[in-house]
C-alpha cells in the first residue's frame, strides 16, 4: 500500500488513541473504561448492597470477616472513531495534496483504531458526507480501509456544517470524532463543530494546510478562480498585498484554534509537505493525541 | 478657439495606442486556488487599500492621456479666445415715486429691493458690481466692487422719494462712463422714457401690476388782476380704467375753503378753479381717491409775505438811501452799473438818472429818464412846474402832503395808460403803470432838483411806492426734484430748513444765495433766514409718476446673464501647454518609480 510504508505501520501498532472522555459504543470491546461494570480486570470492593448479583460477592472474605463484599471490575468498552476526511475539490491542491495528506492521516488513526479493536467509520465529507466506510472493527479491515482511501479523489464544495450534521445521522451512543479538513469554508464551521461538542463528543480537528496557502507563490496581476465555485477574484500587484494576506489567514489560523479551545476541541494544524510519520509519531504524541 | 496647425492633431491617435498597451499590460495571470474565500475576506478588510492602489495605477494611465492632449494642443498651437461671464454689472434702482405704489405688497420698491439682494447673491464671485440709484436725479452710490456685502448694506440703506424717475437718462449717464458694464440689471416699474441705449446690455425687472391711482397733476395760481386777489387752478387726473368718484378738498393754513366731489372716468382729467380770493399762508389741496399711490393725493401753494429785495441804480442820492432804508425790504443792493441778468434777480429794481433802453417785465422805479419800451411819451421839459392835482386814492400817494414842494425842472409826460400820479399843466410828472410790463413808478424829475427830497412826505412816498411794486409776490412753488434757490442779506449766513423729512441746514454762499436740492418728498419747506420765513410747496404733479400703469414687460429686456466677452490669448500659449505635459511626465515617473521603491 502506498499509503503507508510497512516500518510506519509497524510503528502505529504500538500507538492508541488517547480518549479522555467515555465513548462506550452499543457492544463490548477491548478498550478499559473508567466506569466499572462487566469485565475481567479486577479493581476494587465495596458492601454488599441488596440487588447486587451473587456471582461477585467474594465468599472468602465473608469466611474471614463474617461480613459481604462485593468484588468489582473495570468495564471493557468498544471506542467508535469517525473519521471525517474532507474531499472537496480545494483539498486537491498543495504538494503532496491535501487530500493526500489527509488520507495518509485517516490510514494511520484508522490502522491505530483497529489493531486496538475499535469501531472505526470513515466518513469522506464536501458538501455532505460524500462516500462512507463504516462498522470497521479488527485488523482484518485494514486492507479495505487503506484500499478505500486509496482510489478518493478531490470532489464538490465544502459544506462543513452540513456534512458534520449528515455524519452524525444513525449515531447512537458516546463517539470519537476527528475531522481532517482544510476548513476553507465560506459559510463557516463553527456551527459543526458545537454540535460535536454540544453532544459531548471527544473531538479532534486537524487542520491541513498547503504550501501555497501558507506561502502564495504568485506575483503581478492576477486573476484567482476558486477551484470550488468557480468565482474569480481580480488582483493588481499582489505582490503589495501579500503581507495582508497573511496577516489574514493568521487571524483565520487563530481564530479556529481559540474556538477549539472554548469548546474544549483538540486541534492540530500542518502543512501537507510535513512528512507523515513525523506528524503522527511526533505531533500527535505530543499534542496528546496518542499514547 | 482657433488653431493654428491643427494637422498636428493627429498626434491624438498616441491615446487610443496608450490605452491599447495599458490593456495588455494589464492582461491578468490566471490562477486556479484551492478557494478564494481568505482572499476575498482580506479584501473586504483592506477595501481602501485595494481602491488607492488602483487609483494610482489608473492615475499613471490618466496622466500618460493628459501628457498626449497637452503635447498635441501644445503642437496644434490654439489662439485662444476666452469667454467670460459678465464681469462687471451695473445695479440700477428705480427710487422714483411710482415704486411707492402698494399693488405689490408691501410696495413695488420693497420688492424691487428684495430681488435686487437676490441678484447679488446669485452673482459670481468675482462679479465687479456698481449701484446706481434713479429718480429725479442719477445717484452713483457704489463703485464696482467686488465686496458683496457692501453691495447689499448700499442696497438695503435705499428708500423711494417722491420724485419723478429718468432711467433712460442714468443709463446714457453709464454709456458715457469710460468703464463699460457688461450686463446692467434695471430694476424699475417701467415708469420711465423708452429711450434706452441700444448699445448696452441690459435686463430689466419690472414691478407693477395694477393701474389704480388718480392724482393732482397740476396746481398753479394766477393774478385776477383785481388787488393780488388770485385763483388757484388745480388738476385732477383718474389714471385708471374704472370710473371713480374722487372728494377734494382745499385748506388754507388750518382753515378749509373749498370741498368737492370729482366724477372722473377712465383717464379723465378735470380742472377745479378755487377763489377768486387773497390767500396767504400754505394753501394745501388734498383728494381722497382710495388708489394704490397716496403720495400724488396732496398740493401745496404757498404766499409768502416775504419783503422785496431791491437795486439801486445810481451814482450817488443819500436821500433816497436813507428813505429806502427806511422803508420794508429785504434787500437793498446799490450799483452804478448794470446788465439785465443782474436785474432779474430783484423784485423792484430803482434807476436814479439813468434807464436801459429796453425792459423785461418786472417791477421798476425811473427817475429822470425812462426806456424806449414804457408806454409813456415825453410831451416837454418845464421849469418850475404847476402841480394841477395829486391823485390821492392811489395808494402810492397815501399819506402823502406835496403842497410846498417846488420842482426846479421837469419832464413832462404823456399816457393812454397808467395813471397820472402829480399832473402839471401838458401832463404829469409822476405816473405809475401796471399791466404787461408789470408795475413802473415814474419821476419826471430829478429828486435833487425838488424840495421834495427835503420834505418829510418823502420817505412816506417811497414807502408807498415800494410797498405797491412788492406786493404781488408770486406764491412759492416747486416740484420735487427741482433746486430751489433763496437769497438772503449776509453772506455765509446759516439757513435753517424745514422740510417733510426734518430739519437740515444750509449756509449762504459769497453770493447770499443758497441753492438747495434735497427736494426729493412732497410737502412745505420752509426756509428760516435773515430775510424771515419763505414757505415753498414742493409738489409731485407728474403724468409720469401717477400713471401707475404697467409699461414694460421684463421679457422686453431680458439682458443676457452669461454675457460673453471675446478675447484672443496670446498664441504662446502653446510653450505652457508643452511645460504642462513635461510636468505630467515628471509626476508620472516619480509616482511610477516611487511606487516601485515602495514594493
């Protein structure tokens, strides 16, 4: 697979996704939680209390002390990671794209969510959620995800909200959410975003940037046609304008960053050129995201 | 605007090409972006960047048209003719009496002064403007000038007189001004002669509407011929289209002595003869016409009681200077020659042993010698002279005893008229005349060779002589506008005049006389001087002013505003033209290249 080269992937078996939140999916998986319930590690005891079941009163302890308690275990759950990869026509750009980048991304916290036996969906986003790949569970699936991602290419325009919105359709139950997007939306992704964090989703937003975007190669007049729309914007000497344009996207940069905070949203932004093992083993391990 | 080599315009094909390149240069590069949200955003923050930045490009483009259009007329070497707006303008406002008139409320004049504001505040501001006034006389009030404020406190200070207006002749008085205006605006109710100048450019604002007025046009009064009792003829005149029903009446002093009522019809004029009668004082006729302009409603006559003034003749005769001294005159002035200009100014003029060889007519004393032109015939010359009788019921001969006069040598005269005051034995000796020539006392005798002069008779009969000659003054009369003129005794003697508008002093000039022009409302003036009080009524009296009619129509004259004045420019103006568009070329590489440092 040309995703992924082999020593990275062998490098993302050893890593898991650093879930904070509880994200108890509809079955029993092999993720321990912090609440206690049915499992087999055990954790503590307390008193018998009426109506609790028999089968973990713990009978030596009674012989000992004349006195009932109740074993208990850590609960071992199901994390379901959706994984929103925006595929919109401006994630065509950049070198390598966009959206190669960002399927490079979903292979790897995918490949991570199913050796750790997660339920992972990915959702492939524009305008709406465009193709989905869901219910992936187990190493088995690894080659339909990586083969999945392999043929998506750059489609629609970015609708954000909506596609947030549609992805949420059918979910029941606590999720991981963690969006891969350029977030170059006109029509915003605030209202998206509070959703996921309205319902109490453990959200991680990764922000991708092109080179281009960063650091616009162009000069003289020009004439700019988004890849999207298709609008056209006319500049003169964009060589004089340059440095509001960064002062601009600066701010854009900023202001997705402190809205993730408020809403108590991970986030993390790169640049597609930044290679992805360095993104994933060392970005993300230190921003937390994985263990 | 003329041009001398207009083949160079041509050279106005460089604009299209200038375009054309500009256009090419301008050819955008085209480039397909990931989205131009961030882009559009940063333009909407730095909107007014993006628009002086463009502003300069396009200036650059502006200036490189300007440089062609400055170096192609600058080749094509125009001969210039400018065209300005009226520069200077002449304000000129009716103050005649009809501008009283109230068809237009509140009067014709305050509406009149009202545009007149309004016009100098429309004018452009280097618009010269010079105020003239007009009603019986032209008054220059203002000299061009350019401070508009000042043009309105001249305007404001304005007021109408009674007097009768000649606009034509101001604007014959401007046409003669060496400074031309370029547009003169007449604001008047066309209450004037027609003869405009066809030579000046001129817009006239009427006001009027209505034609409602009738007036006294005329009061005069003249002799009976039967002891200074007089008739006052008085005319009225219904200046408007509807027949009206106008009372009259006559006052003397405070004293009412005649009313009437006047039927008049459209245009009627009629005639009211007051008297026979010895009036004295101010006689005041007044109508009651309910019209539109009261001031032409009122006449004044004035009789004054004003002691004669008197020329003496002669070579040397103390006696008669002594006797005339005594008796009432204003003035006594004596000479040993004269010219008959000198003469008119007296009331009785005395000739003591001489006489012209013709008179005018007027009020005169011959001793010795007569004129040709006297109805008197020389019959001889007596010595030592009978008197036959003495006329005692003239008046000249009143109180007068010549009883032991004697008379060493007299000429004898003879008349089919006049009277024969002291008859001899072929005629008479002293006669007295009144008729065409006026009143003539004549001596037939030199005063030094009777004891008449010696007797105390003497100073009595000249008294009486010069009290009959000064007795038929005329009344005072003028109209408003007119310069009348007074001689007193002294020489640069305060004169104090009271007029319907106040009280104004005058001083006497080396002559005695004053000559006085402030006659501009109708009413009594009286004059308080050495020689007593003299009344003199001022009067409108005018078919001018009390036709209130409308005569001119605005559209008549409309003047043209944007007067335009040709002039040829010097045809060097093409060397500036070219220095103008290097100094476009300059302005357009230092924006050019400053802008490139800047980037």
């Amino acid at each position: 697979m040309s995703l992924l080269s082999p020593e990275f992937l062998s490098y993302l078996e050893k890593l898991d996704l650093l879930i904070k939140r509880s994200v108890k999916g509809s079955s029993v998986g092999e993720r321990l939680s912090s609440r206690y319930g049915r499992g087999i590690e055990f954790q503590d005891y307390r008193s018998y209390e009426i109506g609790d079941d028999f089968r973990y009163i713990d009978w030596n302890i009674y012989a000992r002390l004349d006195k009932l308690f109740v074993k208990l275990f850590r609960e071992e759950e199901i994390s379901v990671i959706n994984i929103l990869l925006d595929i919109s026509k401006s994630m065509g750009f950049g070198n390598p794209s966009k959206l190669y980048f960002g399927k490079q991304l979903s292979a790897s916290l995918g490949y991570i969510g199913l050796v750790n036996y997660d339920l992972v969906n990915l959702h492939c986003i524009s305008s709406t959620v465009e193709k989905s790949l869901e219910s992936l569970r187990g190493r088995t699936n690894v080659m339909r995800l990586l083969r999945f991602l392999d043929v998506l290419e750059p489609q629609g325009i970015t609708f954000l909200n909506t596609a947030i919105r549609d992805s949420l359709r059918g979910l029941k139950g606590k999720a991981v959410f963690i969006i891969l997007s350029d977030f170059l939306d006109p029509n915003g992704y605030e209202e998206g975003l509070k959703i996921l964090s309205a319902r109490g989703y453990e959200t991680f937003v990764f922000h991708i940037l092109s080179e281009e975007e960063i650091d616009p190669l162009i000069s003289g007049s020009v004439k700019l046609i988004d890849s999207e729309t298709g609008e056209v914007i006319e500049l003169d000497e964009i060589d004089d304008i340059l440095k509001g344009y960064k002062q601009t996207l600066g701010r854009f940069l900023e202001g997705i960053e402190s809205f993730c905070l408020d809403h108590s949203i991970e986030y993390i932004r790169a640049s597609s050129s930044i290679p992805i093992d360095r993104v994933v083993l060392y970005y993300m391990r230190l921003a937390g995201w994985l263990k | 605007m003329s041009f001398l080599s207009p083949i160079y315009f041509l050279f106005l094909i460089a604009i299209p090409i200038v375009i054309f390149l500009y256009l090419l240069r301008t050819r955008r590069q085209i480039l397909i972006v990931p989205s131009i949200y961030l882009w559009k955003r940063y333009t909407k923050e730095e909107l007014r960047y993006s628009v002086f930045k463009k502003f300069l490009k396009d200036i650059l483009l502006i200036l490189q048209i300007l440089t062609i259009i400055l170096l192609t007329l600058g080749l094509v070497k125009p001969a210039i003719f400018s065209s300005v707006i009226a520069r200077n303008v002449v304000f000129i406002i009716d103050t005649s009496c009809s501008m009283q008139a109230k068809d237009i409320k509140p009067t014709r004049f305050d509406l009149a002064r009202e545009k007149a504001l309004e016009k100098v505040d429309a004018l452009g501001r280097g618009t010269s403007i010079s105020v003239f006034a007009s009603d019986s006389k032209t008054k220059f009030l203002l000299d061009y000038t350019t401070d508009k404020r000042l043009v309105k406190e001249v305007i404001k200070r304005l007021y109408p007189t009674d007097t009768e207006g000649d606009i034509g002749e101001t604007l014959s008085y401007i046409e003669k001004l060496n400074k031309k205006p370029d547009l003169i605006y007449v604001f008047t109710d066309g209450a004037f002669e027609e003869n405009i100048p066809p030579n000046l450019n001129i817009e006239l604002l009427t006001f009027s509407k209505d034609d409602n007025n009738a007036g006294i046009t005329d009061i005069s009064a003249r002799d009976t011929g039967i002891k200074g009792e007089k008739e006052i003829f008085i005319k009225v005149k219904n200046f408007s289209k509807n027949k009206k029903s106008i009372p009259l009446q006559v006052w003397e002093g405070e004293r009412l002595i005649e009313t009437d009522s006047l039927d008049l019809n459209p245009k009627e004029e009629r005639i009211v003869i007051v008297g026979p009668k010895r009036f004295s004082g101010i006689v005041k006729a007044m109508i009651y016409p309910n019209d539109l302009l009261s001031t032409d409603d009122k006449a004044y006559l004035t009789f004054p009681r004003v002691k004669p003034s008197v020329l003496l003749v002669t070579k040397e005769n103390p006696y008669l200077e002594i006797a005339l001294s005594l008796a009432d005159i204003s003035i006594l002035d004596k000479t040993d020659s004269f010219n008959l200009e000198m003469l008119s100014k007296y009331d009785i003029v005395i000739f003591d042993g001489t006489a012209p060889n013709d008179i005018l007519p007027g009020n005169y004393i011959f001793i010795g010698k007569i004129p040709s032109n006297i109805p008197l015939q020389v019959v001889d010359i007596t010595e030592r002279p009978t008197i036959i009788r003495v006329d005692a019921t003239s008046p000249i001969m009143r109180f007068v005893n010549l009883n032991d006069m004697t008379i060493k040598r007299a000429v004898v005269f003879e008349s089919s008229q006049g009277k024969s005051l002291i008859k001899v034995k072929d005629g008479s000796i002293l006669w007295s005349y009144e008729g065409n020539l006026g009143r003539i006392v004549t001596f037939g005798f030199y005063l030094e060779e009777s004891s008449l002069i010696e007797s105390p008779s003497f100073p009595i009969l000249v008294k009486n002589i010069i009290g009959w000659l000064g007795e038929n003054p005329s009344p005072g009369v003028a109209y408003t506008g007119n310069v009348i003129t007074l001689r007193t005794k002294k020489m640069n003697e305060d004169v104090t005049i009271i007029t319907p508008y106040g009280v104004v002093k005058r001083e006497t000039d080396d002559r005695r006389s004053i000559t006085f022009g402030d006659t501009y409302k109708v009413g009594v003036y009286s004059f308080k001087s050495s020689v007593g009080n003299i009344d003199v009524g001022v009067n409108l009296c005018s078919f001018l002013e009390s036709d209130i009619s409308p005569k001119v129509s605005s559209k008549e004259f409309k003047g043209n505003a944007e007067y335009r004045e040709r002039v040829l420019l010097n045809t060097d103006v093409w060397k500036f033209l070219v220095l103008g568009a290097l100094g476009t070329i300059f302005l357009e590489g230092y924006l050019f290249y400053g802008r490139r440092k800047v980037s």
